[in-house]
C-alpha cells in the first residue's frame, strides 16, 4: 500500500519541485484559470517565438521570413553555412556571459513534445534570437536609415520591406515584449547583438531603450517615456518582458529635474502654514462633529477603520469630495496625493495612460509576469491595476479622467470609455491582489478615505461648484438677498417711526 511509502513519496515530490522550480527560472506557464479567460491575450500574433504554443513540425511563413534573415547574419559575419558552421554559432549564443546560464535554467519546463531534444530547442531559440535582433536593428534606424545605409543594414530593412513587415511592426513587438509565454533569452539576444554591434554603431543597451520605448508606448504617452528614457536600466534582466517590467516601474523621482535648494524659511514658513490651518479648520471640524449624532460619528469611526483597498471610492464619489484629478508624466508608481492651503481642495496625481489596442494584452502579461516571478509585495504593476479597478466603475469615471487641460487617460479606441472601464474592471480576474495596493499605497489610500469620509466636504465641493463655478447664480443670489435685507430694513424702519410718532 502507498501508505507505508509515504515518507519516501514525499520526499520524491519535495525533490521534484525544488528540481522544476528552480530560482533561475525565467519563463512560467501561465495557470490555466488565468490563461483561459483571454487566450488570445497570452498567444502571439504574428511570429511564434520561444519553446512555447509553437508548432514544430511545420515551417511557416514567418519561420521561413526568419530564416531568411539567419542567412543574412551569416553572409555578413562570414560564417560557414553548413551543419559544423550552425553548431559553433549555436554554442556561442547558447551560453550567458555573465553566470554560465544555459536552457534548462530559462524555462520552468520543457516542452511536453518528446521528438524535441535540447539540441533542437537551442537551435529555434538562436534563430528566434536572430529575428528579434533584427527587430531591434528596424526600431533603432527606423523605415529609412541613411542616404548610404550599411549593407547589412541595408539587406535587413529589404527583406522586411519585401514582406511588409512595416504594415504590422507593432504587431512583431508585440510578440516579443509582451507576451510572456513568448519570451527568449536575453542573453542569447546579447551575444547575437555582440556579434553585429560593429556594423550597426550601436550599443546593446541603447537596443534595449529603444525597443522597450516602442512598447511601452502602448502604455505611456510620448512625454513620459521621452522624460526618463536614457534612464532605463536593465541589470540582470532575463528577458525582454522583464525589461519592460523594470521600465513602467521606474522610480522617476531621481530622474526628474533637480529641485532647487530651500532655505530655513521655506520650512519655518511651512511649519506656520500648516499650523495655520488647522487653527481655522478645527473649529469646524469640531462643530461638524458635534452636529453630527452618535450613531453617525461611530459608523464614521468604524468606516476609518476599515480602511481596505475594496472599499476604495470611484473617481465620482471622490469629485464630488472636492478631490481633482491630473495626469502626471511619471512611471506606473507615480501616484501622489497633494492637499490644498485651506484643506478645501485636493488633487490625486495619476500616471498619464495612452490606450490602444494592445494595452489589455501588455498588462495582462506584466500581471502574469509579477504572479509567477515577483514576491508578492513587489508586484507594483498588479497594485497599480487594482487600485485603478476600484477608481473606475463607469463610463462616468473614465470620462471624468479624460477632462481638463491634464488628463490622466488618452485613448484611440472605439467606444474607448466603456472599453477602458471594462478593461479595468475585468483585468484581474482570478488574479490574486489582495491587499497589493498597499505597497507605496497606504499613506495614499488612508489619505483618500480620510478625505471622502468628512461629510463637510462633499458640502463645500457642492456649494462651490454650484455657485461659483456658476457665477451668474451667484450673482442673483447676492443680489436677492441684498434687496431683501433692504427691503426688511425699510420696513423696520417704517414700522418703529410709525410707533414713535
């Protein structure tokens, strides 16, 4: 019976998870749970790269498109194109130059087709590895490159010319910095990089900026990514997904121009402002309490202390608590939440979102990159998605984040405010995110209840957007109550004069 081997079983299994899960792991299966609600969004579109939804047995359009270009690699280097000639090249591509990192420490698991030996795997990964090169080669020059293009150039640029390559190139990105399932080695595109590198008078990390730029201007508009572009970094990166990962999460505070010196009385004077305030809004507070009944300020009390993402309020609610909204050239960790002098008016700082058709497909992937690979309190594009998920419950509150002269969304969709809230409010289905807005997020959530939960406030915004942003309406209101004060006053006046003569 196995269940007097049960010791050894186990210890089978502890085996055969810590062989399989191997820290250096870099590509996952997504779960089937996740995979199957957007297939389409974990699939390639137009060329299959990678050890993964591949088929092998049959030579494609696109696979024969890479060939064409391995040959062109060949030409220029002056490598021998026979079997001898193809396994130095592999070998060479084959192995990283930092760590010794080999194939079967890249992916989690091998393909289940038993005809795939590792030998066959590397060669589809060197040639997957020479096509993305090639990619990078028509991101960096562009359609055009010069009057007098290089010939390797010049051969590359023909051949995607010659297969319309340019018609869909966003389409090839998308199938080499997006999906993850999609993912090759980063290391093999260097060492294929280090061998053209002469001829394109490009540097490997300057590829990567300008690759990882193309993308994720999926995701962010053109200002952002120009802001902080010659920051990118991307140290230890496995893949090219895990370097679009490490672009949308930059911390942009460093990048960002450099704040001039204060001196002492910059602060002695904010010291007195911030003391100011609250000598004349506590008052109020105060009286507001006291108006309010005992069983209204303990469900406030117990609503303060539940303070957990799901409960976070929508744009509106928070509108019409006098809470602004304004889109900010930062990175996806750029939320920021800044009070007014009086405490009347606040504003919450959002990262600046561009929209198009594939931005679904690159955070569904960022989202499953963070569930497999990164701890749990480091998942910062997860965070970000979620607390745009409660933000955003309606066509109402995307609309409301499109408005003014910075608006937090931008998109180029059909319909684009009930896709970008059903974008929001489906992305994260049977992902688990409980409690992840939390990171860098609490001061910024436990400020926004704070903000929503003084009843006081929703009367001001109210007051103010109904008579002063109206101005005539308040104008006849003014007025009214002046001729009616004078009109009291005059027969006040009538009526003692009467009695005294």
């Amino acid at each position: 019976m196995w269940v007097h081997s049960v010791d050894r079983l186990l210890a089978e299994n502890i085996a055969r998870n810590s062989n399989s899960r191997r820290h250096n792991c870099s590509v996952y299966r997504i779960p089937p749970f996740i995979r199957n609600l957007r297939p389409q969004c974990y699939d390639y579109n137009v060329i299959p790269l990678g050890l993964y939804n591949r088929d092998f047995r049959n030579v494609t359009p696109m696979v024969q498109l890479e060939l064409e270009v391995v040959a062109i690699f060949f030409k220029h280097l002056n490598l021998q194109p026979d079997v001898d000639g193809w396994n130095t090249f592999c070998r060479d591509l084959g192995m990283s130059p930092r760590d010794g990192t080999t194939l079967e420490n890249f992916y989690h698991e091998l393909p289940s087709d038993s005809s795939i030996t590792p030998n066959m795997g590397l060669s589809v990964l060197v040639i997957d590895a020479v096509f993305i090169a090639a990619i990078c080669v028509r991101a960096l020059v562009g359609p055009r490159y010069a009057d007098n293009p290089p010939g390797f150039v010049s051969d590359i640029l023909e051949i995607f010319d010659r297969s319309s390559v340019g018609c869909y190139f966003l389409s090839f990105l998308s199938d080499v910095g997006m999906v993850f399932e999609n993912q090759v080695p980063l290391y093999m595109l260097q060492n294929v990089w280090g061998k053209i590198s002469h001829m394109i008078g490009r540097s490997f990390e300057r590829c990567l900026q300008v690759t990882v730029g193309e993308i994720i201007l999926n995701l962010l508009p053109i200002p952002t990514v120009m802001s902080y572009y010659d920051s990118f970094e991307f140290e230890s990166c496995t893949h090219m997904l895990e370097c679009v990962h490490r672009a949308v999460i930059l911390d942009t505070s460093s990048t960002s121009a450099a704040v001039p010196s204060r001196s002492r009385v910059h602060y002695y004077t904010r010291y007195i402002n911030k003391h100011m305030r609250r000598l004349m809004i506590s008052p109020l507070l105060v009286v507001t309490r006291f108006l309010k009944s005992p069983v209204e300020r303990d469900t406030n009390v117990a609503a303060t202390r539940r303070l957990t993402p799901r409960t976070l309020p929508t744009v509106a609610e928070l509108r019409k608590a006098g809470i602004r909204f304004r889109g900010v050239q930062t990175s996806l960790c750029g939320i920021r939440f800044e009070k007014s002098f009086f405490n009347f008016r606040a504003t919450l700082n959002l990262p600046q979102l561009e929209f198009s058709d594939v931005t679904e497909r690159l955070l569904l992937n960022l989202c499953a990159f963070e569930l497999m690979r990164v701890p749990h309190q480091e998942r910062r594009v997860t965070a970000f998605v979620s607390v745009m998920d409660e933000l955003i419950s309606t066509e109402e509150d995307v609309h409301l984040l499109r408005e003014g002269p910075e608006p937090v969304i931008s998109a180029n969709l059909l319909r684009e405010n009930k896709r970008v809230a059903d974008l929001f409010d489906n992305i994260l289905q049977n992902f688990v995110y409980s409690n992840l807005v939390l990171v860098d997020l609490d001061e910024v959530i436990n400020d926004l209840h704070a903000w929503n939960d003084a009843r006081w406030r929703h009367q001001v915004t109210h007051f103010i957007d109904r008579f002063v942003t109206a101005p005539w309406i308040f104008v006849t209101m003014v007025a009214a109550t002046l001729l009616l004060s004078v009109t009291i006053g005059q027969t006040v006046y009538t009526v003692l004069g009467f009695y005294h003569s």
